[in-house]
C-alpha cells in the first residue's frame, strides 16, 4: 500500500513539474520602415513627398513574390509622408501615409 501511494506521489509530481515549465518565444523584426508596392506598378513613376521621381522598372529594380503577388519594397524613413504614383504623366495614386518602425506600408497600384 505504501508503494503505491509513492507511486501516486511521484507521478503527482511529475505532472506538477511538467505543467509549471515555463515557455517562451521571441519574435524578430525587422528594422526600419518600408513602402511595398503591389499590383500593376511596372512602368509607374513615384514620388516620396515631392522628391525627385524614381522610375520603377524591370530592368532596375529586383522585384520578388509574396502570396503569390510580384512586389517591390524600399526603405523609408518613419513619419508621414505624401506618395505620388504617375503612368505616363497621369497620376493614379495620391496618398498621404504614416509608417512607423519596423512597418511595411502596402501601397496597390491599379
């Protein structure tokens, strides 16, 4: 009967220890800020609050996949800033954004 109740007691235990670990997980950022852009950006112009324009083509600029969508990402400074994206002269993208460190702020180009 002893035995038993040591066998009990130790299996407790065990439990009691195993149940109270602890776990822990950290998460890695990345530093900065970014700008994305998405959709039907080859052969746009953009513009990063009235600065001088920057030609977004294939031949210049690495693009790479994700969820299966072809984007394009640069380092941006944080705060707010004013996008400008032109197809031949027109503008089709006019917005002001705020990115904050360690954001990456999506813009879809139509």
């Amino acid at each position: 009967m002893k035995t038993l109740k040591y066998f009990c007691s130790a299996i407790l235990m065990i439990l009691i220890v195993g149940c109270g670990s602890s776990y822990k997980a950290s998460t890695q950022t990345a530093e900065g800020a970014f700008i994305q852009f998405s959709g039907n950006f080859w052969g746009t112009t953009v513009s990063v609050d009235n600065q001088t324009p920057v030609l977004i083509s294939e031949d210049k600029i690495d693009a790479f996949e994700i969820d299966n969508e072809e984007v394009v990402r640069f380092p941006i400074e944080t705060g707010t800033h004013s996008i400008k994206v032109s197809r031949d002269g027109t503008l089709i993208v006019n917005r002001k954004i705020y990115v904050s460190n360690s954001n990456v702020f999506e813009v879809k180009v139509p």
